[in-house]
C-alpha cells in the first residue's frame, strides 16, 4: 500500500489519533459477526455506514492495543549473564519477555484489503533500551577494532530509534477477526510469527568496514648460479683441446730425425708444463676401496713420471715390422719410413 493513503498518525513520532477506516460498499459477514461480539452495548449493523462508525469506536478507544508477538531476549550482553546448567532457571535469571503492542492506524478493505499496525510508545522505548544496552554490546564485542567503531555503533543506535519509529506492520484485513472487548486483541493463524521476523529484522548488525588489500610482492626466484670451480671445470677440456690440437701443428715438415725428436720431446714437455699449470676441478666422488697398501707420496708423483716419459720417442717412429708400411702410407708416413728407419737401423 502506498505511503500517501495512510493516515498521519503513522508518521514517525506522531501521536496516535483514530484510525482510518475505509470498507466497501458489501460488508463481509465476518466483520459483522466481529463487531456483533465485541460490542458491550447492542448496536444497529445494517449498512456500511453504521459498520465503519462502529469499527471507528471500537479501535479508536485507549485499550484497544494488539499484542503483534512476543520476544524473549537476554537482559544483559553475553559477557555478563550467568549460566546455568537447568534451562528454566537459566531462562528466569538470563532472559526477558517482551511483548510487542501496537495500535491500529489504518483498515483498508476497497483497494489493499488489509490493516495497519503502528508500535506503542513503551514497546517502542523497550526495544530502543534493550538495543543500546545489550544488542549493541554484544555486536561490539563479536567484531574487531577499527577507527570509527564507537562512532558507527553510536550511528547504529541512531537508525534504529528511527527503525522503530517509523515501523508499520501490514497483514491481511482479516486479522481483525482476533479483536475482542475495548478493541483489543491478538494476531491469529501465525500472523505473530510474521510479525516476529518484521521485528527482528529492525536489528541491522554492526557492518565492519572490510580489510585493507595488501598488495603481496612475490620474491623473486633465486637461481643458482655457477661458480668459479663450475666455470673452471666446463673450461678447462676446451683449453686442454685447444693446447693438446695447437702442440700438434708445431710439428716441421722437415725430414731430419734429430730435429723431429727435438720436436716430440719440446712437445711432450710443454704440454707437461701447461697440464701442471691447468686447475683440475675437485671430483665429485669419494676414493674407490682398494686391498693394496700404498702411501700418501705415491699420490703426488705425476709429474715425475710424466718428466721421464718425454725422452723416450714416439711409438711411430720405431722401426715397424714388414708388412706395416702400406698401413703407415694411409696416415702420410709411407713416404717419410726411409727417413726414420736407417738412422734407427744403424744404430740398433
């Protein structure tokens, strides 16, 4: 129904004053039984002018107050009440009855066919001290801290009153059927659980405001990076091969076999030198298990060896047996095996 067709009296804070009552032009048989019931004194009901007077009367006197439903709330916040194992005596000491009392402002039974109901001063005070006192006590303790929280608790206190002010609850004109003497009554066939849920409603939860966003910087990921032992060890073949091919192309084209063995030996004992000088890596893995005895010098006489082995010659300039010069011919030896096998033979 719209806000405009009801009464002044339905405004926020205004007093109460009689109802507004609007029937059509065929009263229902039920509201003439209703009226019929409550009325004390006998009345005239014969047609729809002497039925809204009679209506207008009847709510319209001081008693007429409506019991909407009835609240059980606790009567001081959760931190403070005491708990007892018995639920009755828990319910006694813990909780309170309210009743929630209204008065009826408008009936419309031509276009919205429906009754209005306003609160009561005391129900209205009730709700607004039980709000203040224990409501938002608990709400204040159930949520966490912020800057503004006193200030929006003390604005939620404020809305409320508002809330409860300007609360009108409408149901169906039929409800009427509940009134009894003076105009009083009760809402019938669950309307009071209707008007249960209505009521509590009005309590809005305190809203915290939502938590900051905290932008999260990912780290970046760290890659292992390679170290100058891995670098010597990647290294070093490549600089060995390089030593090991440019030795080789000091190798003259002459064929003298003195200065070939000078060649061999200067060859053999620079790539000594060079492979002392070169930085193996450390291996990876542990001495193999051996049963034979030996001693830490025996470790460290490379050099040594490798100093002997660069008097003796190489292995493809002795004197081949028959039948090796046609295979010596395919490495570029076969036209230089006179050279190298008559100094050797004569000597030998």
């Amino acid at each position: 129904m719209p806000s405009a067709l009801l009464p002044a009296s339905a405004a926020a804070f205004a007093p109460r004053g009689n109802p507004n009552v609007v029937l059509g032009s065929k009263v229902e048989p039920w509201l003439t039984a209703t009226l019929k019931r409550v009325n004390r004194v006998k009345r005239p009901l014969n047609n729809v002018t002497q039925h809204s007077r009679c209506l207008t009367e009847a709510l319209s006197s001081p008693n007429a107050i409506w019991t909407l439903c009835s609240l059980m709330l606790p009567k001081a916040p959760d931190a403070e009440l005491t708990k007892d194992e018995n639920p009755l005596v828990d319910a006694l000491f813990n909780y309170q009855m309210i009743h929630v009392e209204a008065y009826v402002v408008h009936v419309d039974m031509v276009s919205q066919n429906e009754v209005a109901f306003k609160l009561t001063p005391e129900t209205i005070e009730a709700l607004v001290e039980f709000h203040k006192e224990v409501f938002s006590a608990d709400t204040a303790a159930y949520t966490w801290d912020w800057l503004d929280k006193e200030a929006q608790i003390k604005k939620l206190q404020e809305e409320f009153v508002q809330s409860a002010n300007k609360f009108v609850y409408r149901t169906s004109v039929q409800a009427l059927e509940g009134m009894e003497e003076d105009g009083a009554g009760e809402l019938l066939c669950g309307r009071s659980e209707e008007a249960k849920a209505a009521v509590l409603s009005l309590f809005v939860p305190l809203q915290p405001p939502p938590p900051r966003v905290v932008d999260v910087v990912q780290p970046m990921p760290v890659i292992p990076g390679s170290t100058v032992a891995d670098d010597d060890w990647w290294s070093n073949p490549v600089q060995q091969q390089n030593i090991s091919v440019e030795s080789w192309k000091l190798v003259p084209t002459s064929s003298s076999p003195a200065s070939t063995t000078d060649v061999n030996s200067s060859m053999w004992a620079e790539v000594t030198t060079q492979s002392e000088q070169l930085s193996s890596p450390t291996p990876s893995f542990s001495q193999p298990y051996t049963t034979s005895p030996f001693n830490a010098s025996q470790c460290y006489t490379a050099p040594a060896t490798l100093a002997t082995m660069t008097a003796l010659p190489l292995p493809s300039t002795l004197i081949q047996p028959c039948g090796t010069v046609a295979g010596l011919g395919g490495f570029g030896w076969g036209d230089r095996y006179q050279d190298f096998a008559l100094p050797y033979g004569t000597t030998m």
